[in-house]
C-alpha cells in the first residue's frame, strides 16, 4: 500500500507544481488554493508513505514522479522544448526512479 501512496503522492506533486505556475506567483486564487491543497495531499502521503518505506527511496522517487511529470506537462501542456538532451535527462531520472523501486527495502 506505500507504494500506492507513494505514487498518488508523487502525482499530487505535479499536480501543485502545474498550479503554481499557472498561480503566477500566487497572484490568481484559484490555483493557489489548488496548489496548496494539492501540496497538503501530496506531503501527508508521501508521510504515509514513509511509514514503512525508506526516507531516501520513498524522497527521491517522489521528487522524480513530480519532476518527471512537470516535465512531461511543460512539454505536452505548456509547450516547453523536447531537446535530446532534455530527453535523455529525463530518462536517466526514469532510470533511477526505477532503479530505487527495485533495490528498495521496504
């Protein structure tokens, strides 16, 4: 069930991470009110989530839902630049994110 957390907790995070950019500086209140009840369910899971998996795995694979998500909204959404580099970059994120999962301890 962690991971299940884990997981929601980490999409909550591209969740608040698109609504703060759309927020402009928490200027527009209704993506700030989004961003902000978006970033409470994403910590109180990631909290559940830590319960039973290790800080480091449970952080980082988090952090690197979040980044790769906003990443792939940027991209998709607000028409941010795919480069090859950026691409690859990406995928090493992936790569780790996958690597944590498999060598986890809990």
């Amino acid at each position: 069930m962690a991971w299940i957390y884990l997981t929601v907790a980490g999409l909550f995070e591209i969740v608040w991470a698109y609504a703060m950019k759309l927020s402009e500086g928490f200027t527009k209140p209704v993506p700030t009110t989004v961003t902000l009840v978006a970033m409470l369910i994403s910590f109180g899971l990631l909290a559940v989530a830590m319960r039973s998996l290790p800080l480091g795995t449970a952080y980082a694979i988090w952090t690197g839902i979040g980044a790769l998500g906003a990443f792939v909204v940027g991209i998709f959404v607000l028409g941010e630049g795919a480069t090859p580099l950026r691409l690859i970059s990406a995928g090493l994120i992936l790569a780790g994110i996958i690597g944590l999962k498999f060598s986890a301890d809990g």
